[in-house]
C-alpha cells in the first residue's frame, strides 16, 4: 500500500483517486502525523502532495524525516517535490516567471521515471509532456544523487530522480486529467517502481469488509439509519451481507422525500434484500415544528434535531443494540480531519444521517470510511443493489425541506414531488439524467396569473435546477436542450395543477448554491 502525504493541495484527494485507479490501496494522512503511525503503516512507498505553502519561507511544512530513511521509494509532487529538493541539500527559489496551467515539458531518456511515457516527440527528437503546472517556486540546484528527468525553458528542473534511492519529483500535476499522461506515471510509480500488485478491488475490499464487520461485532445487534442516499444504503446492504438479521435498520419517513421514495427504499431493501426494516412515518411531526418557519438555518435545524430525536426513540425500540453503523465515507473523513484548521464560513448548516449524536452510547460502525464516493457506488452493485439506487443524483439531508422556499406546507410539497417526478422522468427519458450531475424542482410560494383553456388562473410556480459538477464546491447550470425544458415545462403545468409556471435557474456556483436554501 501506498501512503500519502498531504501538504494541503487542493488535488491531494485527486492523488489518492489515481492510486486507487491503479488498484493499489492508498492512504492520505497529513503531512506531520507521527515517524510512529509511518512506520506502522509499513508503506511500500510514499506519495508527497502539493501544497500552498513555500518552502522559500521558514516555519512551512516538512516531510518527516523518516519518509527518507525508509529505504522506499518516495515521489514528491509540486511543493513535495520542492521540499524533498530542501530536505536533501537542493536549493529552491521563489520563480520570475510563474507558471501555472499547460505546459510542455522534455524528458530525460535515461532516467526510470519517465521512460516510455510521452505524449509525442518534438523535430528535435526529443520525448515531449504535455502537463498541467501550478507553482511559483522552483528547484535551481539538485540535490546531491538526483538527476533532471524533464525540463522546460520556465522550469529547468521539472521532474528529478535519485535512482538509487528511488526518489522521484515532478514538478506539474500528475494526478490532474490535464497531465495527459499523469495515470501512467502514477502507475508507473505504483507498480514498477514500488513494486505493488494490483490487489485493490471491489470483490476483495467486500470480502475483506466482511469479515472485519464479522469479527468486530460478533453476536451484537446492529442499529443503521437507512436514507435512501447511496452511502446508507451500500453501508447497509454490506453490514446485511455480513451479518444478517443482527442488523435493524430504521428508515425515517419526514414527509419530506420524493414521490414514491419511501415505498421504493422499503421494496428494495425489505423485498428484494431481505433487511430488516423499520420504517417509521413521522412526517405529521416534522410538518408540525416546521409551520410558521420560514428562515432557512432555522428549518435546518429543526429537521435536523426532529431527525435525531424520532431516530432515538426508534433505537430505543431496539433493545440491547450494540452498534450504530454509518455510511461515512473517505471524503467525509478527510474533510472533517482538515476541518479542525478550517476558518471556512457556514454557508449551510449541513445535516447527514452521519451526524447522530454520542448519547446514543453505541459504538460505531463505519465500514463505507476508506472509500471514495464511485467505489461506494461499485461496491453497492457488486452487493446487488439496483443501478438506480446507486447512481442516483445525491439528495440533502433535509430534502424538499430546502427544496420548499419558506415555510414547509404539506401542500406544498405535495405539488412539488409531482413537477420534481416529471422533471426527473424526463431526464431519463431523454439520456440528461446521467449527464447532469444533481438536478431537481424547487418550489416557490408565489403566484402569478397565468391562462389556461379560456380561463385565468392564479397559481404557484415552480424552478428547475440543473447542475454540472465534480465536487459539488462549484457547479455550472446545465444547459439542458430548450425542447427537453419546453416539454418539462408542457407537463408540469398541464398535469400538476396548482401550478402555472416553470423558469430555469440559470445561476452557478458561486455566487448562486445548488439548493435554493
Ligand atoms: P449547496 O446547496 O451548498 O449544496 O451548493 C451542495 C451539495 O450538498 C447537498 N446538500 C446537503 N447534503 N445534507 C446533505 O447531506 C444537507 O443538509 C445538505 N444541504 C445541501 C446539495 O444537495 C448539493 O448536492
């Protein structure tokens, strides 16, 4: 296995993807964890992230000294790389010429780290790169033992290697799809240099999962908080797989889900997979602390702690549980890690079947938390679940409630899971539903007057939102065909009544969010 070390770049997890990609199992641990925690880890070799940091400056980030004593290999990557130059005797300086964005590099023929891996030979015969840069400091002298492996006119020392030691830099981004040829250095690193197997794969991870979940909890029963969302719902079926009946799970109806979401989620599960279930319908309760709210953060928190509060009393039904698993997944880890440090500003109080309090004094459960949201969703297929299920676009833990601008009325929402039905319907019929990557109808509680028939109506309206994007930070609105939105538009208001109009968001994120609260 791999181990990364994270300098606080903002594509570390990237890194961490690739070497996944390459069915290598990998780790990202921060960049001061403990020489101990290193050495148990045992790595096969050490991954050094970039970061925004300068190693020009005093008091910045440094590799422990121990990742050079290993006797493994080691690859730094952008301030990785340039620490690893300091660290070893090299020098760095702050650039004249920045670079940052594409890049061509030339590189070495008689070093191992790049060899055979070019995108294409210039007139001069030379291997040519083409990569993707982000950095404002550069090596200028190497450190003793290394040698230049790649090198431009604005970054003479753009890739260096110390083959007998087996330590490698580059200075551009190999973990980004722009460095065309990034996977196959990865890869290459992974499993040529650090000699690794490809042993990193789905069947293997259940079946290793399995047993962990087997031998942890043993004749204990199980609590799991069942969403609908993929994570609850792979952390479900696998902790079934593994054992069985010993598993309850409590699935909370807050009358806030999607058409038919409830009935689909208990046929699943209870039918098609034989878990148990209880399905708990306690959407009277949420409507009833949410009437006369109408301030976001508040109805945030309300669903929130009604949430918690009914998911106590179900457990408390469950007598002599042991367990509370949760679908936390690798992302959620790594974030809440980084987020000791982070000043960010609360844009959204985020609420998560995750977030369930200590006063439940059971014991966690997290088999989904070394893996990344498209492992998550392989293992769900390979456990059986639907396609459906596991690709769905993701849904807030707060559901139409956000979704309902202002206050919460059951009226409302009932419009509102109709034109989100027939939008979602039409994605699919159409192939937009798995080119976009969240998308759904807001309701909006203001009337317009409209025409229908010979009559005039004074009805409510409803938005379509439809997003583009990797992580969820930023998002560009999807520009759907206007046929598709003129035909969503045709049916909503032909077949909800109630409702009288249909506009499109076209705002991105920033400035706008994805949800409209
Ligand atoms: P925003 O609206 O902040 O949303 O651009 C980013 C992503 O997060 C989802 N979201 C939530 N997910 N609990 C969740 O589990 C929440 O409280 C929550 N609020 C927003 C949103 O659907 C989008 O995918």
């Amino acid at each position: 296995k791999i181990l990364i070390l994270d300098f606080g770049s903002q594509y570390t997890q990237l890194i961490a993807r690739r070497v996944r990609e390459t069915s290598v199992y990998c780790e990202l641990h921060p960049y001061d964890i403990s020489p101990q925690f290193i050495k148990d880890y045992d790595p096969k070799g050490i991954i050094l992230s970039g970061g925004p940091a300068s190693v020009t400056e005093d008091e910045t980030p440094r590799a422990p000294q121990i990742v050079f004593e290993l006797g493994i290999p080691v690859l730094g990557i952008c301030y990785g790389m340039q620490t690893m130059a300091a660290q070893l005797g090299g020098t760095v300086e702050t650039a004249r010429i920045r670079e940052f964005g594409y890049a061509e590099v030339s590189t070495a023929t008689d070093g191992s780290l790049l060899q055979n891996i070019q995108d294409r030979t210039n007139t001069k015969g030379q291997n040519i790169l083409d990569v993707w840069m982000s950095h404002g400091d550069k090596i200028v002298t190497l450190p003793p033992g290394f040698k230049i492996m790649a090198y431009n006119t604005a970054t003479p020392i753009a890739a260096m290697a110390d083959e007998t030691r087996q330590f490698y830099g580059i200075q551009f981004h190999p973990e980004v799809t722009h460095t065309l040829q990034g996977k196959a250095i990865i890869e290459h690193f992974v499993h040529d240099i650090c000699n690794i197997d490809y042993s990193w794969n789905m069947p293997n991870y259940a079946e290793e999962a399995i047993g962990k979940i087997r031998s942890a909890v043993g004749n204990d029963k199980v609590i799991l908080g069942l969403s609908g969302g993929v994570d609850s719902s792979v952390a479900a079926a696998l902790i079934h797989r593994a054992i069985g009946k010993q598993l309850t799970c409590v699935f909370v109806d807050n009358g806030l889900l999607r058409l038919n979401e409830a009935k689909q989620v208990m046929d699943i599960f209870t039918r098609n997979l034989d878990v148990t279930v209880t399905q708990v319908d306690a959407s009277h309760e949420f409507f009833k602390y949410l009437q006369g709210v109408s301030d976001p953060e508040t109805k945030r928190r309300i669903i929130g702690r009604e949430f918690v509060e009914v998911f106590q009393r179900e457990s408390a039904k469950i007598t002599d549980a042991k367990w509370l698993a949760q679908g936390t997944i690798y992302p959620d880890v790594i974030e809440s890690a980084g987020s000791k440090t982070n000043k960010a500003h609360t844009i959204k109080s985020h609420h998560n079947v995750g977030g369930l309090p200590e006063t439940l004094h059971l014991q966690l459960l997290e088999p989904l938390r070394e893996l990344f949201k498209d492992e998550v969703r392989e293992l769900g297929l390979a456990l059986g679940l639907p396609r459906e299920m596991v690709f769905r676009h993701p849904f807030p833990g707060p559901g139409l409630g956000v979704r309902i601008l202002g206050e919460v009325k059951h009226e409302y929402a009932e419009l509102l899971r109709q034109a989100d039905a027939i939008f979602i319907e039409e994605l699919h019929l159409s192939g937009w539903y798995e080119k976009t990557s969240q998308a759904f109808a807001v309701f909006l509680p203001v009337k317009s007057v409209g025409v229908m028939g010979d009559g005039r109506t004074y009805d409510y309206v409803v938005a379509l939102r439809a997003v583009q994007t990797q992580d969820f930070m930023t998002a560009n609105w999807a520009e759907l065909p206007y046929s598709l939105l003129s035909k969503v538009s045709n049916r909503i208001i032909n077949e909800v009544r109630g409702i009288n109009r249909v506009v499109y968001d076209i705002s991105g994120k920033p400035p706008a969010t994805i949800e409209w609260e």
